[in-house]
C-alpha cells in the first residue's frame, strides 16, 4: 500500500478528469498529487506511487505508526481534547457548562 503527504495539490473535478484523464494521469506521473472533488467536496486524491510513496508506508510499518486517511484538519476537529485535570477550575466550569447545555 503507498501512502503520500502532499502539501499543495492540484484540484480537479470528476468530470474534468474524466474528460482529460490521459493529461491528469501525466501529471502526476511527473510528480504531482491531485485532489479530486466532486461538487466541491474532496472525494478522493491521486498521488505518484513508487519509491517516495512506498516509503511512508514503510516507515509507518517500521515504527508501528498509522497513516492518516483524511485530511488532518478533518481527524482533529473530530477527536476531543483530554479535558481538565479534576479539581482544576477549567474542570468545574466545563462540568457546569454541560449540567446548563
């Protein structure tokens, strides 16, 4: 399996790619990660394979870390924070914060 961070890529839409797969496929055989959206929403990503891609995958394997499947922004805004150590104040107002809510 290869996996690739890329940091600015491309967007195309699916029927752009569609339409001009041949040029979108060159692209990133040159190097080039793409993200593919359909009705302006991410759905998928195209990024080089070989040996800068097998080695994320490889490192990851090696030190027995996972590889993000979505964007980071996305997996923190969904995780919670670990909260306020008991006894803290910011532990009493967050408590009564959601007795209220």
């Amino acid at each position: 399996m290869c996996y690739v961070v890329a940091h600015m890529s491309a967007t195309v839409g699916v029927r752009e790619l569609r339409q001009n797969l041949s040029r979108y496929i060159e692209r990133v055989k040159e190097g080039e990660a793409l993200v593919v959206t359909e009705r302006g929403r991410e759905v998928a990503r195209l990024v080089p394979s070989g040996p800068t891609a097998d080695r994320y995958g490889e490192l990851a394997q090696r030190f027995g870390a996972t590889v993000p499947v979505a964007r980071l922004q996305d997996i923190a805004a969904r995780r919670e924070g670990p909260g306020a150590p008991a006894g803290t104040t910011d532990a009493y107002l967050a408590e009564t914060r959601r007795e209220r809510g």
